[in-house]
C-alpha cells in the first residue's frame, strides 16, 4: 500500500487586491524603509514586492527632476596655480538616497543614474 500525506493547515496562497499591494509598495517605497521589513510586516516574501513592482511598472516610471541648489560655488582661480575640485551637484532621491555628481554630468547619463538608484 502507498503511504500518503495529508497537509492539513491554511493554504499560503492569498490573493492581493491591487489596492492593498500598491499600499505595501508605497509602504517599502518611503525613505529609510527595508523591503525585508517590511515584506515580515505583511508576512510575505521580499521577492513578492519585487515582482509587484515590476507588474505595475514601477522601473518605467517617468524620471522626475526637483529643483536643484547649488550650495557652494567652486571656481578656478585664476590668481593661485592651486588645482581647485570640480563643482558637485547633490541630489536628494525620494527612497531618502543621496546623488553626488559633477555638474557638468550628462543629462541621459544622469536619467540613468537617478533610475538605477530609485530602483535598488
């Protein structure tokens, strides 16, 4: 006779309602936050939010520019043979990171770069 197993318990698969995962997304999405973090709040597998933010297109989102100040102003000095450091743009990122760059970055290199580290 064949030996058999019977599982008894609550079934792991559960259905999201778009709603309640664009409501975990914004959660993992906010400064500071970790997706493990959050992914053990909602009793779900980090990887789930991965894919919940590929399905709603999340790395397709339009790159957003803030205004940008520049706080110090570095020039070359034409008195002084000092070699002065180039002029730094910082940026903060809405997940809270932070952006140096030099200023004369190129622009399609820096949608790149700003995407790249919206993502991770």
């Amino acid at each position: 006779m064949a030996r058999m197993e019977i599982m008894s318990g609550t079934e792991r698969r559960r259905r999201w309602s778009d709603e309640a995962k664009l409501r975990i997304l914004a959660e993992a999405d906010k400064p500071g936050a970790r997706i493990g973090d959050v992914a053990r709040r909602h009793d779900i597998h980090p990887g789930q939010i991965r894919l919940w933010r590929q399905s709603f297109s999340y790395a397709d989102r339009p790159t957003v520019f803030l205004p940008v100040e520049i706080t110090e102003e570095v020039g070359v000095s034409q008195a002084s043979n000092t070699v002065t450091r180039p002029a730094v743009v910082e940026i903060m990122l809405r997940n809270g990171r932070c952006l140096k760059v030099p200023i004369d970055v190129e622009l399609k290199q820096l949608g790149s770069l700003v995407v790249c580290l919206e993502t991770a």
